[in-house]
C-alpha cells in the first residue's frame, strides 16, 4: 500500500477508476493508473493488485490484497463507488474476483497483454491436416491410481477428474494410452471441450496443462513437451493445443496435468487428435513461439468486457477487434552511457525467460557467429537486481530484446527510452495489423525467425556503427510520441468517456422467467457427495419464500427474493444457494451463500420483502433450490430454474428437487428432453411428481 493513502480515498466529482491485476508483474496497470492520476483532471484511478509476483521497480500499485491484514471493506467501497473497472491482466474476467464484488452496473474494459493470451501468427489449414484420432475414455483412463482423494468417472465420451479432496506428494496427471502417430506428421493438435466444476481456491477458472511424450521405434521417451491450458466454472468452452512433433517420433502418450497444489474438479469431453503436415515457415513459427503464444483461456473468459484493448500490436492475432493502448513509458532515471573513445560495440540481451526470448535459439548462434567478423562484446544480463540491469543496459550500443514473442516488450521499451537502438522480432503482417501509425518504428526490425534473419539485420550496423546515432535519436522520440505518459492517459481518457456515454444509453429489457412452485421436504442439501441432513422443523410454520429470475441481457441475469415480513426485522438471515445435479457423480454443490439483515431489505408490499442478487454469468442453467435461515433453523426452503442462456443442460445424472435423494440414469433421457423443451416453452414449470408419475425402477437409481 501507497504511503499516504486514506482508507477510501475515491471522493469528489472525478470520474473513479479502479484498476485491477492479478500479479501487474511488469507493471503496466501502475503506470498506467499513475500517468492517469498525474495528466487528467477528470479521473481519479487506484490500482489494486491481488499478489506481488515480482517486483522489478515499475510494480507501484496503491494496494496488494495479499499483503493486507486488515479488512477489506474499504476496497469494496471504492469499487461500489467506481464508474470504470478496468482488469489488466490476462486471466479470466468475473464479477467476484478475489473476494470483491464488482456490481452489475459497472462497465469493464480488459487489456491483454502477455503469452496466456497471446495466439500463433499464421492458422491451421484444413488441406495440411492428414488425419484425426477421436480419443474415447474407456476404462484404462478410470482406473489409473484413484488414491491420494482422486476420484475419475467416464462414459466414453467425457472424462470427469475429481482432485478436489487430492493431496500427494506427486501431482495430478491422467494419461492416455500410447498413439501411433501418421507418416509425414511435424505437428498436432489436442481439442475439446472442457468446463470447470470446482476449485478449492474459490476462483471462476483453472489453469492446468496438456503434457505431451514422443517415442522412438523402440519406445524410448526422445521429447516432452507441455502446454497450458485452463477452464471456466460451469461453461463449456473450447480448448485446442498445438504442438510440434520432433523427427523420430512414432508414437505418443499426452495427459491431462494439474499441479498438486491446485485442487481441482473439471469435465473433459468430445476430444480428439488432429494431425498436421505444416511448410517450413510455419513449423519454424510454432516451434519458437510454443512458449509465448498459448491462448490458454477461450475468448468467453473476457466476454464480460464491454471495452477491450491490448498492450501489444501482436496480440491482435489473437483477437482483431481489439484497440491498442500501448505501454506507459517507463520512469527512468539512467541514460545511455557516452564512450570516450571507439571501442568494441556492445550488444545487451536481457531474458527474463530465455525460452521465451529466442535466446538460446538464435540469438546467442547469431552474435556467436558474428563475433567472428566483428568487434563484438556481447553481454548477457541474468539474475539481477532491475536497478543493476538498468545501469548493465545503459552501456549497451544495441539492445536484443524479445525475438519469439512478435513485438518489443519492457525491456525494450526501456532501452529506447536511453535512447539505446532495440533489436526485435516484428513481421510484416503484424505492422498491417496495427496501422500505418506504427509503420515507421525505428527498431532493428528482425522480419522472420531466424538467426540468419538477425545476421542481416545487425550487420550494416556493425559494419558502420555511425548509422546507430540516428536510430538512437529517433527510438526516444518514437517513446514520446507512442508511449508518453500523457499521451496514452489521453488515449485511456477517451475510451473510459465512450464507454460510460455508452453504459448510459444501454436499454434493458426485462424479461419475467422462471417461478418455481414451492416444496415442501424438510431435507437440505450440503454441499458435496450427494450428502443430505434434516434441518430442524419450523415450529412457527412455513413462511412464504418466493424466487422471481429476471433475464436482462446474457450474463446480466437478476433473482429476486420475495421474504416474508413475519420474519422478525432485526434478525440476520442466511441464504444459501444449491444447484441441484451439477454433475455426474454428486448430488449438489453450494453455490452462492450469504447473510443479510432483515431492515436492510427493500419493502415490496405489506406482506414481503425484495432481496436481489446478480448471479455471476458461470452460474449454470438448472434447477436450484435455495434455503432461508435463521439462528441455524430452517425457515422456508423453495426451488427454481434459473436459464442463464444456456442450452446445453441435459447431463447424464440430473438430480431433480422432487425426487427427494434419488437420481435419473441414462434410461431417463427421453424423459429430460421433454422436460426441458417444456420449460423453455413455457413461462412457469409446476411441480411434477416424478416418484408418483414414474414408477418404473429401471429410471431411479438410489442414491
């Protein structure tokens, strides 16, 4: 936390800005709220970050949720009191992120900006795929080591691994049988579906990875390789990893990977092996860029943003719709160090990760074979301080930054700012991606991946090193002219004023749903195991408990509850939230639970109170049976379907409220269909007596 800060300090008649990041680890959002604060008048922004990942000297944000001990209300209150939300960062977006809840009425801008969103440069033609391998999950995945509190189900089909309750010394890894893999094959492909159930850690998404082993003719391991992927809660969404295959491989094994330390329970289905016979060029750009181009989350996990933007023009592959709001130009001190006399050209590099620099393999082949011919002293920066790397870069002649990832990176941009001419990888397709604005950057501009590529691009310099004073010039004035402070606070300035003007003008229409008869069983579910307990009888009689679902637009859904006044005005209740079947295997799982005080509820009429919640858009569409308490007493308990446009509900166990602890097999299928299409007909489902109406023991399987 900031020096200085009160504890609520968003005031006065300054739009509010709350900027949130999961880690800010190269300190983007920082920036970006500091020259924000520093060159607008309109705005007041505070940056909040979840957890220091690591700090290089740019990471300066107003509050570390980690770090803090205190109670968190105040944070709550400023993002109550916001006008913009702005996510920077490329994990999932949600409205409940790390125990703050962001209101309904807020607009969200997201700004991508690193490799879990960044996508390859070139696409998959289907006339370059020679075969594809359906993987069905029969028995050999099911029994592969339940222990440790993994549990796996399968039908053939889907793959459901429960590490919920895991904990080993090893991590979670499910692997396929071994694959034979077509002549001619250099590159494949993993797809699927995939959808989130649970994380210990309460969060909407997951990250895992798909790990890959290539074998020889006599079945020896020659290559590994691991690529990240991750899920959301309660959606089904598309995963697709691709891969190179090293030469000698015949046959595969993959698994489906979740480090120890992430509890975890997701559903794996329709998935399938395409193999691939790419050109050159493009099985050069996947081999560098499988590090920096993962695309680890479907495009739905931002879907919540009503603004998007991105830090780099080369993250555009990925989405092309996308603004770009460039990086803020670092605060440095340091400039480039003047020779006193000519002396060998120095060439800095600098990789955080060298895998995801190019370094080992081209950067170091190319200036290895250049030192040959010229007089080169070449430096490489590892394992210091950001304050000695600084000072290590200010001596530089040339600074090699990133070479795999598409564009310059912090690092880069900092050199530049010395006034140090910067080498990077840029092709041509991203330049016409970004505009003609960016056309005439004044990098050492590598066109293609390769070390030959870099050789042709250094050596004019080296041959003449005189040519590097106009280039020295040009680098700081192309900061200041795309990276100032004050001209990207104006850029940001701009779009958080549409975005509001828009948010005003957006019409809701609303939609009355779904109202649900009440139940009368006294059993509440826990969550968890299918488990059920008595609750204790209500000895003052059932009070009325009404749900209302009102459908605005996709994921902007509210569920108004309608509470008895006979409920004392002064007592705090609970409501608790279970959704009904959510999964082969287990009965129920809490969903949302929380306690609300009685005289804070909004008056309906004489007889009820009105409480309203906005269900995040992961809530799954189904049946839901909430339950109201008081002084750890049941007072009413109700079911309803909430439809979160989704139509994809048929599972193959679906437990349903009036069957009490009994669920539907596979047999009851036809029996769903009609259920379904009749609840999408009609505006109001009555209480169906299916134990009454269906007696036939086949469709029943106790629980």
């Amino acid at each position: 936390m900031k020096d200085g800060l009160i504890a609520s300090p968003l005031e006065g008649k300054k739009m509010k800005l709350i900027i949130l990041s999961e880690g800010d680890s190269a300190g983007s959002g920082s920036r970006i709220s500091a020259a924000i604060n520093k060159y607008s008048n309109n705005i007041q922004s505070i940056c909040i970050v979840n957890r220091s990942k690591r700090k290089i000297g740019h990471f300066n944000p107003d509050y570390i949720i980690s770090e803090m001990e205190d109670d968190m209300s105040f944070l709550q209150e400023m993002i109550n009191q916001a006008d913009v939300i702005h996510f920077k960062d490329d994990e999932p977006l949600s409205r409940d992120w790390n125990g703050l809840k962001i209101p309904h009425d807020k607009p969200i801008v997201h700004t991508a900006g690193g490799s879990s969103f960044r996508g390859h440069e070139f696409t998959l033609d289907q006339s370059e795929c020679i075969g594809t391998k359906k993987i069905t999950f029969n028995k050999s995945w099911k029994t592969q080591k339940r222990i440790n509190g993994r549990f796996i189900h399968i039908n053939d089909k889907q793959i459901q691994i429960d590490g919920i309750n895991f904990k080993s010394k090893n991590h979670n890894n499910i692997w396929s049988k071994r694959i034979v893999i077509p002549a001619k094959t250099n590159s494949l492909v993993i797809k699927g579906k995939h959808r989130l159930i649970e994380r210990k850690e309460k969060k909407n998404y997951d990250i895992r990875a798909i790990i890959i082993r290539y074998f020889d003719n006599e079945g020896r391991i020659i290559e590994t390789k691991k690529k990240n992927v991750g899920s959301l809660k309660s959606l089904w969404t598309n995963f697709e990893s691709i891969f190179p295959v090293p030469k000698g491989a015949l046959s595969m094994r993959f698994s489906f990977f979740n480090h120890r330390i992430y509890q975890i329970n997701y559903l794996i289905r329709e998935c399938s092996i395409d193999f691939y016979k790419l050109n050159d060029n493009k099985l050069v750009s996947l081999n560098s860029q499988t590090n920096v181009a993962n695309s680890t989350w479907d495009l739905e996990a931002y879907s919540i943003a009503n603004s998007k933007t991105v830090l780099t023009p080369d993250l555009l592959f990925r989405e092309k719709d996308r603004k770009i709001t460039p990086h803020v130009q670092p605060d440095i001190r340091i400039r480039k160090k003047r020779k006193k006399k000519k002396e060998e050209i120095i060439i800095t590099h600098a990789p955080s990760n060298t895998g995801k620099k190019g370094t080992n393999e081209f950067i170091i082949p190319a200036i290895n074979e250049l030192s040959k011919k010229y007089n080169i002293k070449f430096n490489l920066i590892q394992n210091l301080s950001h304050k000695e790397c600084l000072h290590e870069i200010s001596k530089s002649d040339i600074f090699i930054d990133q070479m795999v990832a598409g564009y310059y990176g912090n690092a880069g941009l900092e050199a530049m700012t010395m006034g140090i001419p910067v080498l990077a990888y840029v092709n041509d397709k991203t330049i016409r991606l970004a505009g003609s604005e960016w056309s005439d950057i004044p990098l050492l501009r590598v066109n293609e991946l390769s070390k030959e590529s870099i050789k042709k691009t250094l050596e004019p310099f080296l041959k003449d090193n005189k040519k590097l004073i106009p280039l020295s010039n040009l680098s700081k004035k192309w900061v200041k002219k795309i990276h100032s402070p004050k001209k990207v606070a104006g850029m940001w300035e701009k779009i958080y004023d549409e975005l509001i003007n828009n948010n005003k003008k957006l019409k809701i229409h609303k939609k009355n749903n779904f109202i649900e008869l009440q139940n009368d069983y006294s059993e509440s579910l826990f969550r968890g195991g299918g488990s059920w307990r008595e609750t204790k009888n209500n000895e003052l009689g059932i009070h009325k408990l009404l749900v209302n679902v009102d459908n605005l637009i996709k994921g902007e859904e509210k569920i108004n509850i309608y509470i008895d006044r006979k409920l004392s005005l002064n007592k705090e209740i609970k409501l608790s939230f279970f959704r009904i079947g959510w999964y082969d295997g287990k009965g129920a799982r809490l969903i949302h639970s929380e306690k609300v005080i009685m005289r804070n509820l909004i008056p309906e009429n004489n007889n009820l109170l009105k409480y309203v919640i906005y269900p995040d858009i992961r809530w799954p569409s189904g049946c839901y049976r909430i339950i109201i308490e008081d002084d750890n007493m049941c007072r009413d308990r109700t079911h309803f379907f909430f439809d979160n446009y989704e139509r994809d509900v048929n599972t193959n166990l679906l437990v349903y409220p009036h069957i009490g602890s009994s669920i539907w097999s596979k047999k009851n299928n036809q029996f769903l269909d009609s259920f379904y299409s009749k609840r999408i007909e009609n505006t109001k489902i009555e209480s169906i007596d299916i134990s009454e109406d269906n007696k036939d023991e086949d469709k029943i399987i106790e629980w």
